[in-house]
C-alpha cells in the first residue's frame, strides 16, 4: 500500500468483498510495525521477538467493576510466569501496565505489541497499577518461547453448580497434569460441565478450565465454590487457569 507521493505505507493482508472483486476497502499492516520484523529476518534469519513472561487481557465494564479499577486504561495482568522476566522483575498477577518505556498503553493488543517490537536482552520501565498505586519497575526481556498444545479437557461426572450453570470437580494431581495448570496455582476446582445459555456459558467457562478464584479469594473445593457463589448478587470476578495460563473472567448473578 502506497500514499499519493508514492511511499510505503503498509503492507496489504486481505481485501473486503462480496463479490470477489475489488470494492476499494484493504486492511493492511503499518510499516512501522513491518520495519522491526524485516530488521530481525535480515540480522538473525528468523523473527526475534521480546518476551515479558505475563498473560494478558483487556478491562471492560464488567471487570473494571468487579476489581475495582478506576477506569480501563491498560493492560490486566492476568498470569506470570514462573521464573521469567515479569516474575523477575516484580510483577504480579492483578497488576494494571498503564505505560512501557514511557509510551502510555491503551489496552491489551498495544501493550502486546510494544512488548513484541522491543529487543530481547533490553531493559525497559514499566508503569503499573496495584492497589489503586502507581509503581514503576525495570524489567530485562527475554526471548520469545515456542508455544506448546492444547491439553485435553476432563470428561467425568461432576457435582452441579445450578447457580452458575456448570459441573465442577475437584483439582486432582492426575487433571492438574493433564490440563496444565500453572505452578503457582496451588489450589481451584476443574470444570467438567457446562449448561447452554448460563451465567457460566456467557462467561466463555469451558471445560476444563480451573476455577482458582471468586472475587480473589482462593477457592478449594466445589463445596468452597458453592458457598463463595451463594448470596452473590450483580458482578463479580473469577480467575481461571487454562492452557498453561490464568485470566479474569466475570460473570453476573440476579
């Protein structure tokens, strides 16, 4: 893609049409994020990208209400992983970046790509939210790690939760294998079951997801979690262990 003086401006992806034609409307990526992927092919043969070791995830209404976020600027951290960078440097799970080297982050996908487009091994500040306080850390980043599969989600029966719409199960060793579950989270309960159209469902809660939290209070058992759900009312937060990483969900109860 060109402007009228006949500069590079970005790099076409795909094109809309109905009819197989073109109808004028591309979707292109910017030069300036092309220009730190050509600069890693020519000086190492392959895409090198920085790695800060965190899940991440937007803020919408429904979370900023249920953590009690001022507003939803940033990035959420919802996951650290064991012995990376972030964990290195400080960072925690709750926390909200609001500014990389500087530059002020809007949301998730901008935070992800100014983590991407830095250089491994480099230094960088961060600006983070915790607790209603602005922190600042210094975090060297790391190189981004191959990803990994899917684990197979648990198919066993399990007690129903009817308030929430789902089957649960206890966190066993053997599921704890099976579906990943971070070193850090010590404790939750295992999704077997969930009901179309349910508080759960309207949540994206999948099997196999581990239920670690209710409103940042560990949860146990699915005893625990019954009695934690019990008298809710509105919204609130869970944190949810999947894939290897952990993330906020909210859900609303009437």
């Amino acid at each position: 893609m060109v402007n009228m003086e006949g500069r590079l401006v970005g790099i076409n992806t795909a094109i809309l049409s109905r009819s197989g034609g073109n109808q004028g409307i591309g979707f292109a990526i910017p030069t300036a994020m092309i220009q730190p992927i050509v600069k890693s092919i020519l000086e190492h043969g392959t895409v090198v990208r920085g790695w800060l070791g965190v899940g991440i995830q937007g803020i919408d209404a429904d979370l900023q209400q249920a953590l009690g976020l001022k507003d939803r600027h940033g990035a959420l951290i919802s996951s650290v992983a064991a012995a990376g960078p972030a964990a290195q440097a400080g960072l925690k799970r709750g926390d909200v970046v609001v500014e990389f080297a500087a530059e002020a982050v809007t949301d998730a996908p901008s935070f992800r790509n100014h983590v991407a487009a830095a250089a491994p091994g480099s230094t960088q500040r961060l600006t983070v939210v915790r607790d209603g306080q602005r922190k600042s850390l210094d975090v060297r980043l790391g190189t981004l790690p191959s990803s990994s599969g899917e684990p197979q989600a648990p198919r066993a029966a399990a007690p129903e939760n009817s308030a929430l719409g789902l089957e649960i199960a206890p966190l066993s060793d053997e599921l704890r294998s099976r579906l990943q579950v971070p070193a850090d989270v010590k404790q939750g309960v295992v999704v077997a079951g969930v009901q179309p159209a349910s508080p759960a469902a309207h949540a994206d809660l999948r099997e196999g997801d581990v239920i670690v939290e209710v409103n940042r209070v560990p949860v146990t058992s699915p005893a625990e979690l019954k009695q934690r759900v019990s008298g809710l009312k509105g919204v609130f937060s869970m944190l949810v262990a999947r894939n290897g990483n952990t993330f906020y969900v909210t859900l609303k109860l009437t």
